[in-house]
C-alpha cells in the first residue's frame, strides 16, 4: 500500500517526556525523596495511564506500546550511542498494526529492509512492555533458527533495563540463556526465603532441529526473528501457534521479522507465508526502502542529536497547505529516499563491484519483489529475470490460462480407445483437481511429432511439513520451422501440489498425452516413483530415454527412462539453463518459473525450485534427441529415440525398431523402402 504522509493538528507532540525530560518533582533517580510527594504520585499515574490506555495528541491517537517506547525507552546508534528513537508515521503504523492484530487475534508478518529497528521495538515495546505493564501471569519468547539471532534479541530486551527509569526496573530471579523471570526472593514470616513479583517471562529457543521447542506452553507475544534464515519455520509456527490460544480463540499475538537480504538457501518458508499471509492468520507489514529512512522524514536527528533532514516534496506540500512544523511531524518523503536509493544503486553498479551492487538490492529493497531476491550462487541473468517478471506483474492478465485437464469420452460415458485428453478453460475461482497453465497460443499442434517435449521434477511423498518438494512440470516448444508456430518457448507449465502424489503423477500424463509427448518425457529419475505408475497406467510409452550425451564414458548407469542430475549432468543441465535465460528469458510466462530461477542456488543441496529444475530437464531432453519436429501428415511413421535404437509406430500402432524387431513381428530388414527414406532423412542410419 503506497504511503501517505500523516497530517497531524497542531500543537502534535507525542513524546513529551523524551523532549523536556521527567520534571524534577517526579524525577527518583535525582532524589528518591520525591517518591514521598503527592506530585510525583500524580505525575507517574498519569504517564501509567498514558501507556496503558493510550494518548491523544494533535488529533492522533498514540497506543500505549509506543507512547512507552517514545518516552521511556533508548536505542543506540553508531557514533550517537544511546537516545530516544524519533517519532516516524511508519511507526505509528505498525503499533495501530499491533493493536488491530490484538483486537482480531491475528499476527504480523513484516517484510523490512535492513537497520529498520523492528528488533528494538519487539524486544523494547512489546516483549518489554508486556512484563511492565501486565500484573502477572505475561508470557513471551523468542525463536530463531539460529541462536545469534534469538540471543541478539535477548540481549536488546535486557539491554533496556539498565536505562529505563527506577520506575520501569525489573528486577529478575532467573536469567539465562533460555529464560529470564522478572521477580525477587523476599523472606517470610518463617525467615524462609520466597519468590515475589509478577513472575512474568520470556523463553529464549533456538529451532534448527526441533520445530516444538515451544510446545506445550502459553504465550502472549512470540517473535520469530530472521524469519528468512529460519529452516523450520513453518512446523515451528504450526507448533507453536496452540501455545498463543485459550479455548480454541487466539489470545496471544505471533511477530514474524524478515530482513532483505537474509533469505536462506533452504528456507523458503518465509516467502510462503508472506504469500499466503492470510492462510497462517497473519497482517502483512511492509517496511521497503523508502520508508523509515534516514534523513527522509520530519525532525530526523543525526548522530550529534540535530535534526538533519532531506525533505524537500514534504516541505513542498507543507508550505502549499499552509502546516506548521508539528503537523508534518514524522512525515516521509518516501520520493526523496526512493531517488537516493536508486543513486546509491548506481554508483554501486558504475563501481564494477556487482557484489555491493547486488547487496544494496537485498538490503534495501524498493518492494515484495526486490526482498525476495538471492543473488549469493545464482548462475542466471537476474536483471533480466526481474525485468521481466516486473512487466509480467504489470499485465492485466498473465499471458497464459488455467485449464482443467480431463478424458475425451464416448456417447457412453466410457474413455476413448486410444485416450484422448482435451483442455477445459476454468473460471477465475473455479478448482480442478488437474490443473495445467497452458498459454493459449501453445496449444498442441496436430500432424507434427517431437515438436513438443516434457521436463518433470516430481516427489515421491506426500505433501508433509518436513518435504519442500512441490513438484513441477513444463512442455517445452522446440525450434521450428512452421510459419505462425511458437518456438523455443515453454508453452504449458504444472505448479499445484494436490493432496496426493498420485493426483500430480495423473495431472502429468494427461498433459503427456494432451501435447502427444510420446518418448519425449523426461523426469529426474532420483524421484522415480511417477516411472512405476507411468508404467502401470499406459504412460510407458511417453517415458524418454536416458539422455546419455550428458554422461561420462565410463557412466555406471543402468536405468532406461530418465535422467539422474549428477555432478557432471547438473553443470550441463545449469549451463543450458543459462543460455536459454540470455537467449528468451524475456519471453517466460510463468512468473512462478521466473522467481524461482531468481532464487536459484547452484550450492542448495535440497531445494523446491521444481519448476526450474523442469525447465532444465526439458532442455536437456531437447538437446540430447537427434530428431527435429517432423511433418507426420503424409507419412505413416512416428519416429522417436528409446534405449534400443530409434524407434517408432507404424500406421497401424505397430512398433518398430531400428535394429531387431516390431512388436508385430517384422525383421527391420524388411522395412519398406519408405520407411527407410525416413529413416536416413532423420540421420537416423
């Protein structure tokens, strides 16, 4: 959602006792005597009920949580070291968001560029507000899938301790590295010594190996910090998500924090629930470059504690509307910084260094699209993929279509002999359990053979939340010579993963049928329960060879159908993808296809970029055949390759074979003379 600046009425100040400081009449830690005075009394009710209920200034409505983290908190900076934190309208954004999430029980998902302070403000206003200001009984923790991370975020929940008034100090009974108690031992009446105090907590767990490191307790507030390095991150919100309700309703709030740039090789998950934010109960915050940037906003302080601002299109309207200073008051000029960004970027790309380049991108993303990128072992062009996935996103509609992929059927309801599948186009919200994306103008071309070939990267369990497989499969358009033809092109893509493998091994050989891939389907034979139930639901026929212009001489390989991606076939494999990606990357219309071989990663040794794998298979299998699309409209063979030698089907459904014999019992030395032209047009004898 594109940001608007905040217009505050006059005389707006949300944070006073940052400004002028405690009165002296109220200040204990200059004289605890004070503490004995009714002023002081009515001055702390006052600020308790401010950050408890809330304050209203120049019309703006200030929740508690940042009322506190503006007027009793201190973050430290480089060179200015520890200060109050500025008033910003993105902040104010995100504690309303925090409210609106409490009031709902719902969570947050932020999406942030780096150095936005979002650690601060969990650990300071909402893990470190909620043991202040609830009687007992406050629960909150911290999970990471590092430790760095969930201990970094520890240490800035205490760090705050030390600075905050006499009045905010929390003394503790127990402080580790997994769990801090606010509390105190007090001595009773038997001079026995006693727990006091609200016993209000915080768990520190790290999740790399066990995603119920949070089971089975209750929380109120739980942050799942450097959610993009963070392997387990979906079993350990699914985990955790029972410890946040009480009788079935959720009560507690999740925090999910994900910074550009640290999107881990095998963590996908982040970009998923992002995606899907609604599904896991989730209000998206997005905190992109542009926005909470130094020196881009209204009364920005430097590292001396003056204000230093850039500013010039929010002083522009201000002095348009006729707004004094504390209206604009934490306004962004969200333009402004958008243009340093971009100045910075190229001065980095002029530079040479692409490294820096690349980085500036990750930690200062522009949007969704830019958070989301990897640049680390990426062997393709990326600007060229995100150039066209940014026009793609700009298009009205995607250039390809949903379709249900079903059997042709007689008058009597029986499956045609032999089978024939046809393309029913589905309505916007219409659900199929055979789904296909098929560009309209890539539909299967009747009378030409080895036009069209297939690349699948399958799984062999079903979905659970340990297998980051999804499975993918495309058809791929090879070059032609047929006029008004697409070329080159993947033409028919499958991207759903169904409640069962069997449905997607299904929704694979009706699309084999329906593009007539006969002995030009090839599938990564390391997942190769879909070859078993080919085999065993007429898909046989389909199946391609194994490709073995990709193997060593001296290949141990035994398999018939398939290939297996091994240190030598996956660099050809990466290669081939590389030229196709300069060559027509700007011609790819699956943007699914597009962010994956964005995010691709020549050093994940798992991955889900199952899309991308299959574009590279089906690349292969183009690579590996010596036949080229054939005009079969006048000839009575269909030439393919097969383990044997060449082979095909004669008019009559007959196989044949370039060396023994056709399953009719014909000797190849009694092809007839116009199969044997065939045969050496092809190259084939």
């Amino acid at each position: 959602m594109a940001y608007r600046p905040i217009i505050k009425e006059k005389g707006f100040l949300p944070n006073p006792v940052a400004k002028y400081g405690i009165p002296g009449y109220a200040d204990s830690s200059v004289d605890k005597a004070v503490t004995k005075t009714v002023a002081y009394e009515q001055w702390w009710d006052e600020q308790f009920e401010y950050c408890i209920n809330g304050y209203t200034t120049g019309g703006i409505y200030i929740p508690g949580r940042f009322y506190y983290y503006l007027n009793f908190n201190y973050i430290s900076t480089v060179a200015r070291g520890y200060h109050h934190p500025d008033y910003i309208d993105a902040d104010l954004e995100f504690f309303l968001l925090v409210e609106e999430a409490k009031k709902t029980g719902k969570g947050l998902i932020t999406v942030k560029a780096r150095r936005r302070g979002m650690s601060e403000k969990w650990a300071k206003a909402i893990a470190g507000y909620g043991t202040r200001f609830t009687a007992e009984g406050y629960r909150s923790a911290i999970v990471a899938g590092l430790s760095d991370y969930s201990e970094g975020l520890r240490d800035k929940f205490l760090d705050v301790n030390s600075m905050v008034p006499p009045e905010f100090y929390l003394h503790s009974y127990k402080n580790d590295q997994e769990l801090w108690i606010a509390g105190y031992y007090v001595r009773n009446q038997f001079d026995d010594l006693e727990r006091g105090g609200s016993n209000n907590r915080l768990a520190i767990r790290t999740a790399n190996k066990n995603a119920n490191v949070l089971k089975g307790n209750y929380f109120d507030d739980v942050a799942f910090e450097e959610a993009g390095e963070f392997d387990l991150l979906i079993p350990t919100y699914g985990a955790t998500k029972d410890s946040l309700m009480d009788l079935g309703i959720m009560k507690g709030t999740t925090y999910v924090f994900g910074t550009g740039g640290n999107i881990s090789t095998q963590s996908k998950g982040f970009l998923q629930m992002w995606s899907e934010a609604e599904k896991y109960g989730l209000l998206k915050y997005e905190l992109f470059g542009p926005r909470l940037r130094k020196p881009c906003y209204i009364g920005c302080t430097n590292s001396k504690g003056d204000v230093e601002e850039d500013v010039p299109n929010i002083l522009k309207m201000a002095k348009e509307l006729g707004l004094s200073y504390d209206q604009i008051l934490g306004c962004e000029d969200t333009d402004r910084a958008f243009v340093l960004n971009m100045e910075r970027r190229k001065e980095l790309y002029d530079s040479k260094d692409r490294k820096l380049y690349y980085d500036e991108i990750q930690n200062n993303p522009n949007d969704q699209k830019e958070a989301f990128l990897k640049f680390g072992a990426n062997p393709f062009d990326i600007e060229l993929l995100t150039s066209r996935a940014t026009t793609l996103s700009s298009m009205t509609f995607y250039p390809y279509r949903r379709y249900g992929l079903e059997y042709v059927m007689d008058s009597n309801g029986k499956q045609l002999d032999p089978v024939e599948v046809r393309a029913v186009e589905l309505d916007h919200d219409e659900k199929h359990d055979f789904e296909v994306w098929i560009n309209p103008d890539g539909m299967p071309i009747k009378n030409v053979k080895n036009i069209d070939i297939m690349g699948v990267d399958s799984y062999d369990v079903d979905q659970a939340l340990s297998s980051k497989s999804q499975g993918g499969a495309l058809i791929f358009r090879r070059n032609n010579g047929i006029k008004g033809v697409m070329k080159n092109k993947f033409v028919a893509a499958i991207r759903k993963r169904p409640r069962r493998r069997e449905m997607f091994y299904e929704t694979c050989l009706r699309l084999s049928i329906f593009y007539n891939t006969i002995g030009n389907c090839l599938m990564d034979y390391a997942k190769n329960a879909i070859f078993d139930w080919y085999k065993r639901n007429g898909g046989k026929r389909y199946l391609a060879p194994r490709p073995r212009s990709f193997e060593a001489e001296d290949s141990k390989q035994t398999h018939d159908y398939g290939v297996l991606l091994t240190v030598r076939s996956k660099p050809s494999m990466i290669g081939l993808l590389q030229s196709y990606v300069l060559d027509y990357g700007d011609t790819i219309d699956f943007p699914v296809l597009l962010q994956e071989l964005i995010n691709y990663d020549v050093e994940a040794k798992e991955s889900d970029w199952d899309l991308a794998d299959a574009a590279g298979i089906a690349l292969m299998r183009d690579k590996d055949m010596r036949l080229s699309p054939l005009d079969i409209s006048k000839d009575s063979i269909d030439l393919f390759e097969t383990n044997r030698g060449m082979a095909g089907f004669d008019a009559e459904g007959n196989a044949i074979y370039e060396y023994g014999y056709s399953s009719a019992g014909v000797h190849h030395s009694e092809y007839t003379d116009e199969t044997m032209k065939l045969l050496v047009q092809q190259g084939l004898w």
